[in-house]
C-alpha cells in the first residue's frame, strides 16, 4: 500500500512537472507574454516580476526560477492586476468552484446512475426509451446552451430562482444542473450498458438459480458490478464538471476559479493563466488517484494498481 | 412442434427411396446469408432515429448553401434601421444589434460550424488512424514510446489544451482546427491501436504475411478495412464533440472572429440580451442542438448497426 | 423408480428481430430418483434451453412457453409465479453452469454465495449459514475451507470455483440438479475429479442429475441414460449401454463416430458430420438431420418420424427403422471399441 502510493505520487510529479513546462513553453510563445522582453505592463508589476523572475535572465534560468516556486505552491505575481498575487486569486475564488462542482458531481452520479439502472431493468419498455431518449438530449445540448436556457425560463420569466450569483443554496441550483446534465447524461447511458451486461452475465443467472428474488439479485449481485465502469468513469467526469465551470460560471456571474480563468484568458493575464493550468491539472491528478484508490475499495480483484485475477 | 398425426400405412414404398440431393447441397449454410456491410445497412435502416438524424444532416447541409441566397440578405451587412427585430415576414428568425438577418446567419453559422466539426474530425480521424495503426501493427518499443506521448499529451484536460493554443495562436478558422485537433486525434489513435493489436495475431493476417505481402500492404488493405466499423462511429462521434467545442471557444471569445459567424458566436452574442430578445438565442442554440443530435442518434445507429454481438 | 420430473412435448421459443427461433420442438423425457440423465447434442440444439426451462431461467420475453409441461413431484412448474419459482430454485431443483470463471460473483466471496441460499431456503442465521458453508467446501474437497471461505471467486482455481459453484448448488439438498456443460471450461484432469465429485455426493445426498453436454466421453463416465437431441428435439433415447453398443439413428452414429477412441485400431478415422445444424428460425419440415444425413430417403424430407420403440427404455425416431425402408447398417466408425466397454 505505502510502496503503491509512493509509486503513485512519483509518476504524479513527473506529470506535473511535463504541465508546468509545457504551459511555460506555451506562455513563452505567446505574443506579449511575461517573459517576453516587450510588453506593456503597469511598471510596479514589471519590477514585480523583474525580482521574482529575473526577467532579464536567461531563459532557462527564467524557467528554473518558475519551477521553483511552484514546486512551493507559489504562482507569482498577477500580470494585470497590481498588488494581488495568483495565490490569493486561487484561494478566494477555489471555494465557490468547489462547491458548485461537488453539487453538480453528486448531481450527477445520482441521477445517471439511477436512470440507467432503472432503464437497464426495463430493457426495451417505454421506462428505457424515455430514459435514452432524456440521456441522448442532454449529451446534444451544450451546457452553456442548457444555462442560458435554465436562466431564461425559471429566473427571468417564472422568477422562481435567483438570475445570478451565489449566495444561498437556491442561487446553486441553476448553475449545478446546467453543469451535470451533460456528465448525468453519459452516466446514464454507461450504467444502462454496463447494467445490461452485468444482468446478462452468468452470475447473475446462478444467483436467479438459487431462488433470490429479483430485487436481491438487482441490489446485492448487479449493482455493485455494473457500477465498476461509472467509477472509472469519475475521471473524465471532474474533467467535464472542471472544465464546464469555465462557461457556467461566467453565465451565472459567479466569482469561481472557472471565470477567472476564462477573465484571465480574455485579459491575457499570462500568470494567472499558468497557475490555474497548473492548479487544474494538480487537482486532477488528485482526484484520478483518488479514483483509483476507490475502485480498490469496490473490486476485491484489483489490489493497488495490480490484476489480483484474470476474468 | 408436433406434426399432425401420420399414418405410417399411409406412406407409400417410394417415400422410402434413397433421396437423391446436390452433394454441395449438404455444406451449404442455412439461412440467409448477407456479408457484414448489408447486414449492418439493413440494421441501420431500422434505426428511424439514426435516419432521422440522416435527414437533418443532409437537410442542414443543403441549407447551408441554399440559406442566404433564399433570404435575400447576406450574413455581414448592418442595417441600423431594423436592429433587434422579432422574427417577421420580412426577417424570418429576426435580426441581431446590429440589423443583421439572423436567417442568413444561421446558414452561413451552418456552414461554418459544419465546415470546422466534419474538418476537425477528419484531422483526427487521419492522424489517429496513421498514428494508432503504426503503433499497433510495429507493437513493442515503437508502439511504448508511441502511445506515452499520446498519454502524455491526453492528462491535460481536452478543452483546457485548446483554450491555452488559442490563446498563443492568431486567431483564425484553420489555427481554431489546428488547436482542436492538436490533442483530439489520441482517443481515435487509441481505439485504432487496439483493434490493429487484436487483428493482427488472427489468421487471415498470418495467411497474408506468409504469401509474402510486405507490411505497409497488410496494415492497409487488410487491418484498416477491417478497423473501419469502429473508426466510422468514433468518427460521427467527435463531430459533435468539435461542434461543440468550437461554439464554446467562440463563447468564451477565443473562436471564429467577426465579420466570420458561427453559431457559437452567434449564441455568445444573444447571451448577453437574453432578457430582451431571447428569439436571438433561440435559433443558433436549437440548430447547435439538433446537429449534434443528429449526429449523435447517427452515430449511436451505427454502433448498433456494427456491433457483431447484436447480430443474436 | 420414482419419476421426480417429467417434461412433456416442450416447446420454447425466441423472439428474435429477424424470426421466431424455434429452439425446443416437442421435447419429453422423464428422470427417476437418483438417476443421471444426460442430454447430449451439437450447440444450439437446444439442451441448454431445455434445461433452463425448467427452472424457468429463460428470459421472457424475448423467450416464450408454446406448449407443453414440466411436472416436478407431479406439480406444474410452468404455471408457478415467479414468487412460487423462488421457492423451488436452488432449494429442490439447483443448476451449475458452464464456465465456473464466470459463474460466480466476482465481488462476493464465496462463503457469502454460499450461505444466501442456506439463508433464504433454510431461514438459516448467518453463523449458521457459515459453519454450513464450511461443511460443504470440505464436502465437495476444497482445501483449508476456514482460509478458503472468506475469499473472492478470483482467488481460486478454476477447478475450486467450479467445486464452489456444485457446493452452493448441493447446499439446500435439491432433488435435482442441473449441470450444464459442468466441465467443458475446465482441464481434462480436473474434468475427471469434477465428474466423480459429482457422482459421489449423488450417493451422498440422493440427488438426480440432468447432465446436458456434448461430450459422449463424459456421458460415457457419468450417465445411465441419454437423450440426444438435434435440431431442437430429442431424436433418440435409452440407457448408456443402448446408445453406445445399439445406435439407431444416423445422428447418433454420427456423435459416436466423432468421439475420439483412445484404444481402438489406429488406421481408424475421426469421423466429422458434414453439414450445418438447421435454422431454428425456419426449421425443416421433415427430420431435421435429413439435410445432412448420408441416408435420407425421400420421406425424411416431408414428414418427421414419430418415436420406434426398441425396448422398455430406448426409442428413436429415425424412417430408417421402418420395414419398408433399405437395411442400413451403422458405419464401422460408430462402434464402440473395448475400451469403453470397460469403463461401463
């Protein structure tokens, strides 16, 4: 176990590290960027950068110096806005994100998992039609499309939810299902197949054989296997919710870690930029581990990383 | 079944001689045969969603030409006298800010988002197909060192590759596909792999290798013809997905640049009035909708269409 | 002897996109306490439906009952509801599938698989449950049950999973059991100590056997009687000894023929069958072997031969035993050499 997780953090720095230097690259290149020699940029921020960069230094002393402080959790100076540093940007607004995005993820899981179940045990009936047919709508409707709708109907014309930002619970509301309705959607159909397979599987038919009921054999045989490609699919799923936050919280006004990176990208505030696309990445890698460490929990064949059996 | 009740009496001594029969007769296979592709078209025939979806596209396609010469006005002309009008006999889906037909611009958006998501695809699909056949037809080193860069590369999540591209990139339609299809080719490149792995230890491929044919003449006359099922989904599945993505990059600005329209910008601009004039959202965002539907209940078509397992 | 079940003019067919799949056409048979019959035929001949069948295990639809009954104690299974069904599967009539890989749930362990029909059947507690689980892995020799009972199915070796499968099928007494195929999936050594696990606990628990496979060397080692199906119905019936020494029906002849012959003359071939099985969806009029049979006569095509009787046990519906027909004698393929003559 310990020797897994070392293993594990190791090969999570060295893609950190790849990240790191391939936003550095990137940022390089681009016109105007931080370590560009010309640029315009307020002079407090210039000198700023000048100390912490040594932006007359070479580059690659440049990239060392980079490197460094983010290896201490330190992202610079911003590039546009005097006086606040990436650091303090991420610290105010990650809570906000967090919460949106836990909301949306449990959104999400509950409700695909529950409808591809349901139209898994109702194979062909109009219970898994419409389920299916719900499923493939909310995969062909852009979330930032879904927002505005949302927005439009229960906010600006029934009034019965808040337009924007995020005080309350009720003010989430919105925002989370716009988020989850594409993921919710992919898990439904996941589950439905992964359902359909489990049910369909030889297993299942020696614990009918032994004369469990239907709703035994569903909870305690099924389910738990069916659900084993809904885990792995968690991955891509704080990806989707990650990278939704972009578009949803900019359309609902909320002051997350999403809109400031889009704010960011507009603004061309190339520091800011990097240190999300580092903390983002950070983040993520977090959660894959995670991820993993739970399937471990869910299948008894899986021992830390390795095949325990064949089948 | 039973038969009915025979009477044996009833039978007659010639029942009883040898039965004369084609000798090729008894290796013949029972039941109908039909060759892969029939079968898989007649199975997507049946499919009244994935026809559907069928029409839609073709329907969009004809429109995207036929659009603007119909309406008689083009995309990219202000008119200040009929800003912001609700759809009426003289302007079908309305106009924009700044007096523009938005009928008009809802084709040529068509043409531009079609244009982007079927090219973006068509990138990936090629450099995935070249990239996960080589790697899975050579295997060992050259396929390790192959698929670590692809995995590499795939860690950084999709749309935050394409944000930071654009962001160093001048903006344009063919520096928008370049940045979409920098990273978009791995999912195709891994599932080509996969099936040229699987294919190329079967025999018809050590039959071919034996009468001589060279490599470069098995991996394609023989292993790509036979990934095609999988290729053609994977491929009417990313459309969508670069539809997508190009409506949400013009959202967030970083997409197609004025006087350029595409329903990502079209939906981006009418987000901002959508108190006021919804109608404006209305139109690009039901077409962004009922493309990647289409394209969707296609591709969904054809998976079942192909699948050898739904052949029960 | 008692007859525990009797299966009468069965018919199960499937609903498929393209047909209707006649799958069982008019099957009967009967099973007597404590005897082992076994169903031998080609895949999709239909024994693995006839046997689901009878646990009524047959998804429905796309599966339908057309006819016909299955009496266990005298009792109609295919009226029973679902609920009546439960009651009787895994506890008077239990079944063991092909491939002990995939037959148990891979996230359970096997002591838990074991003890849920003890629990349901047996209103058993759980210690209970466990301390019997533990009887019954040393009941069908797996080693070191107390180690052996708290693990995953993947732990084990193929041959123990299937000794856990036949423990969690034996583990409310059933009156009969159903093996489908049971060592098919399995190494040939194994095979043999799955085959005699099985006919001893028969002796142990008084159990009767339905044994469907396709392998006449098992039905050989393990059976009393047989029943051969082809085409969706049982084209001939009697007891081991009938079938080998006494064949009647060119099918027949042809399994015979197939069956490798490990100490017979050497210049002495493996004979294939040519031909395909028929499609169910649009089964043949007339006999369904017709169309491959080396000795079909003209009426083999139209009409389907009711059953000739042989002897108290063995019938077979085949037009060649009728008197008009030209004497044909079995090929020299089809003969049984000494060899499993012995193993009788």
């Amino acid at each position: 176990m310990g020797r897994y997780l070392i293993q594990r953090f190791g090969s999570m720095v060295v893609s950190l590290f790849f990240i790191v230097t391939i936003t550095f690259i990137l940022m390089q290149l681009a016109p105007g960027g931080p370590f560009a020699s010309e640029k315009k940029i307020p002079p407090e921020i210039e000198q700023q950068m000048n100390e912490k960069y040594g932006l007359n230094d070479p580059l690659h002393i440049q990239y060392f110096n980079y490197l460094k402080d983010v290896a201490q959790w330190d992202f610079g100076p911003s590039f546009k806005y005097t006086g606040q540093s990436v650091n303090d940007i991420i610290n105010r607004s990650f809570e906000y994100s967090l919460l949106l995005g836990l909301e949306s993820i449990f959104l999400a899981l509950s409700i695909g998992v529950f409808l591809g179940v349901i139209a898994a045990l109702r194979h062909n009936t109009s219970v898994d039609y419409t389920a299916m047919v719900i499923a493939v709508l909310g995969i062909s409707v852009p979330n930032f499309i879904l927002a505005a709708a949302l927005q439009y109907f229960f906010a600006m014309k029934l009034g019965v939810l808040p337009v924007a930002r995020f005080d309350s619970f009720l003010h989430t509301i919105l925002p989370a299902v716009a988020l989850a309705t594409t993921p919710m959607a992919f898990i439904a159909r996941l589950m439905r197949s992964s359902m359909l397979d489990v049910l369909n599987s030889d297993y299942i038919k020696t614990a009918k054989a032994k004369g469990l009921n239907e709703r035994v054999v569903t909870y305690r045989h099924a389910l738990r296997n069916a659900i084993m490609p809904v885990v792995s699919y968690l991955g891509p799923l704080v990806v989707a919710i990650l990278t939704g936050s972009f578009v949803i919280e900019e359309i609902f006004d909320i002051p997350g870690l999403g809109a400031e990176f889009v704010n960011s990208v507009t603004n061309r505030d190339y520091t800011v930029i990097m240190g999300t696309t580092v903390f983002f990445s950070a983040l993520l890698l977090v959660s894959i581990l995670l991820v993993d460490l739970l399937y471990t929990l869910i299948d008894p064949r899986i021992k830390f990383g390795k095949e325990g059996g064949k089948s | 079944m039973s038969q009915p009740e025979l009477n044996r009496a009833e039978l007659e001594q010639s029942d009883f001689e040898p039965l004369v029969r084609d000798e090729a007769e008894a290796e013949k296979i029972s039941g109908e045969s039909t060759s892969y592709w029939q079968d898989a078209w007649r199975r997507f025939k049946k499919n009244k969603l994935a026809l559907f979806g069928m029409g839609v596209i073709v329907f969009l396609g004809i429109m995207s030409f036929l659009g603007g010469p119909i309406s008689g006005y083009d995309y990219y002309t202000n008119d200040y006298m009929v800003t912001n009008k609700a759809p009426s006999l003289e302007h079908w889906f309305g106009t924009d800010p700044l007096g523009r037909d938005i009928f008009a611009r809802t084709w040529y958006g068509a043409k531009i988002s079609l244009f982007i998501g079927i090219m973006a695809a068509l990138i990936d699909v090629i450099i995935g197909v070249i990239w996960g056949a080589i790697a899975g037809y050579f295997g060992g080193r050259t396929d390790e060192i192959m698929m670590r860069i692809a995995d590499i590369l795939y860690s950084v999540p999709y749309l935050l590759v394409v944000i930071l591209l654009m962001v160093i990139l001048p903006q344009g339609l063919w520096t928008l596909i370049l940045a979409m299809t920098f990273t978009g080719w791995i999912n195709m490149a891994r599932i080509v792999r996969g099936q040229v792995m699987q294919l190329r230890s079967e025999e018809y491929v050590l039959a071919a290798r034996t009468l001589g044919a060279n490599s470069n003449r098995i991996m394609f006359r023989h292993l790509v013809p036979n990934t095609l099922g999988p290729i053609l989904v994977t491929l009417t599945l990313t459309i969508p997905n670069a539809i997508f993505t190009e409506a949400f990059l013009s959202y967030l600005g970083l997409g197609v640049q004025a006087p350029l329209a595409s329903w990502g910008t079209m939906t981006s601009e009418a987000i901002s009035a959508l108190q006021y004039y919804p109608f404006q959202l209305f139109f690009p965002a039901f077409f962004i909708c009922l493309t990647m539907l289409a394209f969707n209940v296609i591709g969904d078509g054809m998976r079942d269409a192909l699948d050898p397992k739904a052949r029960k | 002897m008692k007859k525990v079940l009797e299966v009468k003019d069965l018919n199960v067919f499937f609903d498929t996109y393209k047909a209707e799949v006649q799958a069982v056409r008019g099957v009967s048979f009967d099973l007597h306490e404590k005897e082992t019959l076994a169903i031998v035929g080609e895949s999709g001949s239909g024994k693995s439906v006839t046997s689901q069948s009878i646990m009524k295990l047959i998804p429905m639809p796309p599966g339908k009952f057309a006819g016909g009954s299955i009496k266990f104690n005298g009792e109609e299974l295919i009226d029973k509801s679902e609920r009546q069904m439960e009651d009787i599967r895994g506890k008077e009539i239990s079944m063991i599938f092909q491939d002990p890989m995939t037959s148990l749930n891979p996230t359970m362990t096997v002591g838990k698989q074991i003890a849920e029909s003890l629990i349901k059947h047996q209103n058993m507690s759980k210690a209970q449950a466990r301390k019997r689980g533990l009887e019954l892995l040393e009941l069908v020799g797996i080693p070191n049950p107390e180690a052996r009972i708290d693990q995953y199915p993947h732990e084990y070796s193929g041959g123990m999973r299937q000794r856990g499968m036949i423990a969690i099928a034996l583990a409310c007494n059933p009156k009969v059991l159903i093996a489908d195929e049971p060592t098919t999936a399995l190494d040939v050594t194994i095979q043999a100590q799955i085959l005699d696990l099985m006919r001893d606990l028969q002796d142990k628990v008084n159990t009767s056997i339905i044994l469907i496979t396709h392998d006449l060397g098992v039905v050989a080692n393990a059976a009393h009687r047989v029943a051969v199906m082809y085409g969706g119905k049982i084209i001939e019936t009697g007891t081991v000894d009938e079938i080998f020494y006494n064949p009647t029906h060119p099918y027949t002849w042809g399994l015979l023929g197939s069956m490798p012959d490990l100490e017979g003359d050497s210049d002495e071939e493996l004979q294939a069958i040519p031909g395909t099985p028929p499609d169910l969806a649009d089964p043949p009029k007339g006999c369904p072997f017709a169309a491959r049979c080396p000795y079909a006569m003209k009426v083999c095509e139209n009409h389907m031969p009711d059953y000739f009787e042989l002897s108290d046990t063995q019938k077979s519906a085949c037009w060649l035993l009728d008197e008009r027909s030209p004497k044909v004698e079995p090929p020299e393929s089809a003969k049984v050499g000494g060899s499993k003559r012995d193993e009788q």
